[in-house]
C-alpha cells in the first residue's frame, strides 16, 4: 500500500490506511488495461473541463455569484444591511452597483459566507468571479490530494470522478461555494483521522457558518465522544457568529434566525412545488399541499399527513448515519466512511437542492469505492452509477406533474436514498453489538425520536391558519413568481411583479387601465415601488441612480435620488426617500410647485422604510430606529421630533382615504401579520394570526377594504396579492 497517512517524524505512528491498494504496477493484464482506460478517460475529462467548462465560466456572470458579490460590496461600503434578504432592497442595490443580472436574492445564504468574497469587491464583478474560480481550481488539487491521503485511491482515478462530475461544472459556472465547503470538510476528515481534533472542529465550524448543513458534525463530535473538537467547533462558531455580526449588525441575524432559518428547514425558502428540485419536501408539498397558483390539483389534500412525514421521513433518512457511528472505532477507514455517511445523508434531506450541491458527493463516492471496490466490487460499480445518476445535468426531471405524477419526477431522490443506504451497508451495525455502546446508542435514537415529536408537534401547529389567505387571494394573470406592493389605481389594481427580465409595474387583472401602457416584455431598468392615486401614478425606476417619474403627467420633472414614493390621498403632495449608505430620510414635495424645494421629514437617527399620508398632511412611517431593535411605527409632522407609537415591532402603515383606520403589520412569533387601528380611540384589533407574512397593506376608495401582499402557503416573501374587507 503506498499511500501513508502519517509521518514518523516527532515519534508519532503511522495511521494505518483503508484498506485498498492502487499499485502502480498491476499485477494482471485486465489491471493494466483498466489503467489505460482510466488514463483516456481523465484525459477526455480534462479536455472538456478545460476546454468547455472553464471558458463559459470565466465568460459570463451568472447566479450565484452576484448575490454573495452585491452584500460583501455593500458591508465594505458601510452601507446597512438590515434589509439584505428582501427581494426588492436587494434588486435596487445591485442595480445601482450595474451589476448586469436581471434577478438577485440572498435567501437562504448565511451573511458571513458573503464575507469570504470581501476581498473581491475591489474589484468588477466578472473579474472578482474570475479570481474566485482561480480559487476555487486550485482548491480542487487540494480536494484531489486530499482525498488521496484519506482514501487511498490513485490522483487519476480521483480526478475523473471530479472532471467528470456534471454538479462540479455547474458550481464553477454559477461562482457558487460548494468547492470550498468540500475542501474544508475534506480537511476536517483528514484532521481528524490524524487525531488533530481541534482543527477537524475549527474547520466543520466554518463550513457550517457557509453553509448550514455541516451543523450535522457538530452532533457527530458528541456521538464520538470527540470533545475536544466539540469544544473547538463550538468556540470557532461563535467567533464566526461575532464576525458577522460585527460587519452586518445585529438586525440582519434576528431575520436571519426568525424568518430565513425556520422557512428553510420547512423547505418553504424558495418556491416548495418546483418539482425540479427533487426534494423530499418538494414531494410532500406536492402529494398534501393545495395552492391556488402553484398546486391546484394535490393528491391528498391533508396539511396533518403532511406535516407528520415532513418530520418522521427526513429523520429515517438521517438518523442512521448517526446511529451507526462506532464510536471505539477510530480508525482512519471508519472515520472517513462516516464523515461521508453523514454529508450523503444531509444532502438527501435537504429541503432546497441544487444540482452545484452535489459537488459534496466527490468525497463520498471516493470513500465508498475505496471501502467497496476490493470486497464487493458489484456493489462499488452500484455506487458510480448512482453518482453518475444523481449528477445528471437534468437532475432527472422529466416535465410538470400534479397529485401522484409527482412521485414519477424524483428520479433524483430516489438514487440519494439509494446511495445513502449502501452507506449504512457497509458501515454495519457494530454499535449495537457492545453493550456499553448500545446503550449510548439507544439513548440517542430516543432523543431523535424526540426531536422527531418536537418537529411533528410544531409542523402541526405551523399549519393553523396558514390558509385562510386563500379566500381572499386575487388570481394572477401574468404567473408572477413574486407579486408585491398592490395599490388601487383608476379602477384597476397595480402592483409590482418578478419577471424573467427583473422587476415590472404591471396590473393584476386581465385588463389594465386605458392611461398607462403596460408590457411584460419592456426591457429597461427595474421599476421597484411605485405610488398612485385615481389620477395620478409615480414610479421609481432603479439604475445607478433611483429616479422617481410621473405615467400621467409627462411633463413633470423626474426626482433623481429619490426612492419609495408614496402619494397623499388629495394628490397634493409627493412624499419619497433619500438613502444614504443604506439608510433613508423622508423628504416631501408639493405637486402644485414641481420646481419648490423639497422638505426633510425625519432626522438621520430614524431609518424609514415606508411611509404613508394623514389627512392633515403629516405622516405615519415605519422604520428602525437608532440605538433600538426592530421596525417601530412614528407619527412625523414638519419641523418635529417624530412622536413614536405604541403599536410594538411593526411595519408598513397604511393610513385609510377617509383618515379613520391605520392598517399595518405587527410581528408575531417571527411573522408579519395584520393589525388594524382606530386612529380616533387608539384601539387596535388583530386581522390575521397565522405563521406566514402579510405584509404591504394599501386601501381601496371606500376605506373598508385592503390589498395586501401576502407569503401564506407559498415561500418566503414569494407573495401574491390578497384582497379582504376589513372594516365593517
């Protein structure tokens, strides 16, 4: 055997390896000819990858990358971030950064992995990606030695499986991160075969601070009993965790942890009924779940099934990779071949695949053929056709599908189950065989049967309420992904939608109004919020630069460096903000006077976020105030201090045409629900209480009934616009 995993140097003993033999020199002529086999193979590999992959990466600036380009710029600019994840704050950034890609988001990235790329930003985008894939290509002779010394398989059989690997390719085209969670899981595996725990525990608690998966290890160090490499995970994460916090503020992690966190891991981050992505809760979304727009037609209609397998299935998935740990085997080959259980395993439940993701399976596939190949080579040739499988570009997916059709489109799924379980096989079941470790592993399934209730318990009561929106929800002509910030306008209702081409003012009905041309086929800049009244109608469109322009009155001049317009109800007056390093101030304008100077509102210790017009004139906005946390409501008059409103953590006030009702948006257990208040008697009455976001409240002429922007039973801040009566 020629590989070694140790030196003798300061009197340590060799680690012995997993025991494979690669020999340079086979000792049959079928050995050599799988040789050159091999050989032809890494060189096709190469040429395609060099010749094919590589130029269409280093050409084009495509997602991911942007998004983790756009927030590490934006903290090295001092800008505040505490609105980073929202779709459309987001947009306006990239836009006035020119960052050539029609659609940005953040969600569900952590904010400290944007931090790796804080280097770049001097630079361009494309060319900070280009550096980024110098980076990523001289990692992969990291990850390739790397797996050498752990597995003991040749470099030209380990390259091939990495050439070769369709996920790998995408994730250098899309700039994304997952070469590096590789190399850093890689490391830790390799560090801890060495016996070097602190460093297996510092470098798990930095992959997990990139992406939340590796968490899983954490529990791993407790099962193996391996507490120094807990207690250095646990002192690296939360310096990880004080980093981030440092740069980005406080306020951008209470949304991460309230909101990003507990969406994602319902797999309810991005759109849940995307059969493409084959995850097991795509699935269960499909099979149980009704929704208006994206799920019409489920199998079985019960959120209850739903939410008890959305907790039992993942579990029975994951739950052997870590029962089956023999924590008095510390070998390198044990090591290794759990290590790679476990990532299989997080990456079959994951609730939000990619196809880049299973870049993570090189580390897998190489322990699994090492432990396989010589014993049972059958099985090992299982294993390459599984990661073959699963890597497919396509992931497999073979069209659109509702009710039981959906279970024929999760090819992809199916294999991950596949791969995971010829894991288990091979690592047996050794902790069940000692009586002491049967112990500590019985102990542990009971706490997974726990965990298991605990999520079943809460799933159960996620779902009360989640879709009562349904009755009021509006049907959506245009099949926009998002739709957002409705308001009444001539009769007909506006609003802001997510097309292929960014973001577009357009109507929800069928028919839009005779005095406002619309087309979602307009190539231009972003329009991201807007202001009307019967007669009148603002836009902002975003560029380098945010201006603000009349659809009716062409002839008015455009407010450069003005965002978020909002409209008094009389038509009199325009109200906007000016942002600076993330921060707005409110400012007012008189319509009758185009050319008069505008007014400041607010002093630059209030952040505002939105705004809405009293009768009087005055206003009612919502936004962050210094020195405290979470969005508050103020009343703000000319020439005073705003008077701050005991209305608690709330945003997007909406004052009603006729002066009487203030609707808004309250936090409730982490989620923005629908309050109403009676400005004359100060009483305030809950309209929703649901675990979902309804949000941007805007009323109709008769000052009874509101539009909204509404998450319930889709994902996170993928709102469509619901409409409801609310005043008697």
């Amino acid at each position: 055997m020629r590989t070694q995993f140790a030196r003798r140097a300061q009197g340590e003993t060799p680690i012995p390896t997993i025991p494979f033999s690669h020999s340079s020199t086979p000792s049959s002529a079928a050995a050599r000819v799988w040789v050159y086999v091999e050989w032809v193979l890494l060189v096709v590999c190469a040429g395609i990858f060099a010749f094919q992959t590589l130029p269409a990466a280093f050409a084009t600036l495509q997602t991911d990358f942007p998004n983790y380009y756009i927030t590490a710029k934006l903290a090295t600019e001092g800008t505040d971030t505490a609105h980073v994840y929202e779709w459309r704050w987001l947009a306006r950034q990239k836009d006035h950064h020119q960052i050539d890609r029609s659609v940005i988001g953040l969600v569900p990235i952590t904010p400290f992995s944007t931090l790796v790329i804080t280097p770049l930003v001097r630079f361009n985008p494309l060319t900070a990606k280009r550096i980024w894939l110098v980076f990523q290509i001289a990692l992969l002779f990291l990850i390739a030695f790397g797996l050498r010394e752990i597995t003991g398989q040749p470099l030209r059989r380990i390259s091939i499986l990495l050439l070769a690997y369709p996920p790998l390719h995408r994730n250098l085209q899309f700039g994304q991160f997952y070469v590096l969670v590789a190399a850093l899981l890689i490391g830790a595996c390799w560090a801890q075969q060495r016996k070097r725990n602190g460093l297996a525990g510092v470098l798990v608690a930095l992959a997990t601070a990139i992406k939340l998966f590796p968490f899983i290890f954490f529990i791993y160090f407790a099962r193996k009993r391996q507490w120094r490499a807990l207690f250095s995970a646990a002192i690296a994460g939360a310096a990880c965790v004080a980093v981030s916090v440092s740069v980005f503020g406080w306020e951008v992690h209470r949304t991460y942890l309230r909101q990003i966190l507990p969406w994602t891991l319902r797999g309810d981050g991005f759109p849940p009924f995307a059969l493409a992505s084959g995850s097991l809760s795509t699935l269960l979304h499909c099979l149980f779940l009704y929704e208006p727009q994206w799920n019409p037609h489920p199998w079985h209609l019960s959120p209850l099934i739903y939410a008890v397998l959305q907790a039992v299935l993942p579990m029975l998935i994951l739950a052997p990779a870590l029962l089956l740990c023999d924590e008095s085997d510390q070998s390198p080959s044990r090591i290794a071949l759990e290590w790679s259980a476990l990532t299989v395993a997080t990456l079959t439940v994951s609730t939000i695949p990619a196809s880049y993701n299973f870049t993570l399976l090189i580390f897998p596939i190489t322990v699994l053929i090492a432990a396989l190949l010589k014993k049972r080579p059958i099985l090992a040739w299982l294993a390459v056709a599984l990661y073959i499988g699963i890597g497919y570009p396509s992931g497999w997916h073979v069209g659109s599908a509702s009710g039981l059709g959906a279970v024929l489109q999760m090819s992809r799924l199916y294999m991950l189950i596949l791969f995971a379980v010829l894991f288990y096989v091979t690592m047996g079941v050794v902790a069940f065989r000692n009586p002491g470790q049967r112990k500590i592993t019985l102990a542990l399934a009971v706490g997974l049967i726990l965990v298991v209730a605990f999520q079943a318990t809460s799933g159960i009561r996620h779902q009360r309420g989640l879709y009562d929106d349904f009755a009021y929800r509006l049907p959506d002509a245009n099949g926009a992904l998002i739709s957002a910030a409705p308001e009444w306008h001539d009769g007909n209702i506006l609003r802001i939608a997510m097309q292929p081409v960014g973001y577009r003012l357009l109507p929800s009905m069928n028919t839009p109004p005779l005095n406002v041309p619309f087309s979602e086929s307009y190539v231009g800049p972003d329009e991201i919020a807007f202001a009307s009244t019967k007669d009148s109608l603002f836009v902002e469109e975003a560029g380098a630069h945010s201006i603000i322009t009349s659809r009716t009155d062409r002839t008015f001049p455009a407010i450069a460096d003005a965002e978020s317009p909002v409209l008094s109800p009389d038509g009199q007056h325009l109200a906007y903000l000016r942002v600076d390093h993330g921060r707005g101030t409110l400012f007012l304008r008189s319509l009758h006077e185009p050319a008069a100077l505008e007014q400041s509102m607010t002093p630059p210790s209030l952040d505002v976020e939105q705004a809405t017009f009293l009768p009087d004139a005055s206003l009612i906005v919502a936004g962050l105030v210094h020195g405290s946390s979470g969005s508050r409501i103020l009343h703000v008059r000319a020439g005073q201090q705003p008077e701050l409103l005991p209305l608690g953590e709330s945003r997007y006030p909406a004052v009603s045409p006729d002066g009487h009702w203030l609707a808004y948006s309250r936090m409730v257990r982490g989620n923005w629900n629908l309050a109403l208040l009676d400005l004359s008697t100060g009483s305030i009455h809950a309209i929703t209480d649901a675990e979902c976001n309804m949000i941007e409240p805007a009323w109709e002429p008769d000052s009874k009934t509101i539009l909204y922007s509404s998450d319930c039973g889709r994902a996170l801040w993928f709102t469509a616009i619901s409409r409801r009566r609310i005043v008697p």
